[in-house]
C-alpha cells in the first residue's frame, strides 16, 4: 500500500470513529441519566409510603417514654402488695411489657434515637431498683415517695430521649 491509499483510509476511518465515540457517549450518558431519574422517582415514591409509618413509630415511642416517666407510671400502677421488692418487680415488669410491644418501632428510625430510648428506658429501671435497695425504704409506698422524691432532685431519663425524637422528627422536614 502506498502513502496516499493510507491518508485515504484513514480520512475515511477517522471521523466514523470519533463520530462513534461521541454518539456512545452521549447514549452512555443519557441512559445513565434515566436511571438516576428512575431511582429518583422510585425513592420518593417510596419516601412517600415510608413517611407516615416513621411518624407513627416515633409517636408510639414518644407515647412509651411518656408512659416509663416514674411520675406518671408511679401513679398508673398501683401496688399489688406491701412488699418493696414485689412492687418494683411489678413495675419493672410493667416497663419491659410496654418496652417489648414497642419493639418492632425501631426499625424505622435512627440506631442513636433507639439506643437513647433503650439507655432511658434502662436508667428508670436503675432508678427503681437503686431506691428499692434503700433501708429507709420500708414498704412500696415508701419506695413511690423516695422515686418520686428523686425525681425532684435530677432529671427524669426519658426526658433526654424525648427530646432527641423530636430533634430527629423536625430533620424530617
């Protein structure tokens, strides 16, 4: 092949393949672009589905710290008996009750707002447990008073996590 039959070749070549180039590109590029818009799409319709079940499951976990505040779980649930071990046996058992019916909720929010109902829900059995192994604690009514006398003195532990539900739910909008 001489010089000039090569120069031809590849004046003929040359143009149909940066012209392939560029149309493999743009198609590239396009098709990409659907996808990403079909995901979009896909992800806010099922954000849209997902919305109201989050917002329930945060409700019914704001509802179970409200109900674990010893102040109002105190007066909820009166002693069954005189013994100070039996009502705080009775009341711990009241907790994890509500604990467990809540516990499929943490699937729809965040691993820190769940550990923070977890640590709140544990700190108020702690709580009922330290005031049960008082001496001056004689009987349940007496273990009510100095729970309910604590709670004067520092905060209650659901308290925190209440607020970080709603920190996390104004985030949702």
């Amino acid at each position: 092949m001489d010089s000039t039959k090569i120069i031809e070749l590849l004046s003929y070549t040359l143009p149909a393949v940066i012209t392939g180039g560029v149309a493999y590109y743009l198609f590239n590029s396009y098709f990409k672009d659907q996808q990403n818009t079909r995901r979009w799409l896909l992800q806010k319709e099922a954000q849209k589905d997902a919305l109201p079940l989050r917002l329930q499951a945060y409700e019914r976990l704001s509802l179970f710290l409200e109900r674990i505040n010893p102040s109002k779980l105190l007066i909820r649930v009166a002693p069954i008996s005189n013994d100070k071990y039996d009502y705080a046996n009775y009341v711990i058992a009241q907790i994890e009750q509500e604990f467990e019916h809540n516990l499929t909720q943490q699937i729809y929010i965040s691993n820190a707002c769940w550990n923070y109902i977890s640590t709140a829900k544990n700190a108020t059995i702690q709580m009922i447990r330290k005031a049960s192994t008082l001496e001056n604690v004689n009987d349940a009514n007496d273990l009510r008073e100095v729970i309910l006398k604590d709670l004067f003195d520092k905060e209650v532990p659901s308290n925190a996590a209440l607020a970080y539900i709603k920190n996390e739910v104004s985030e949702l909008w």
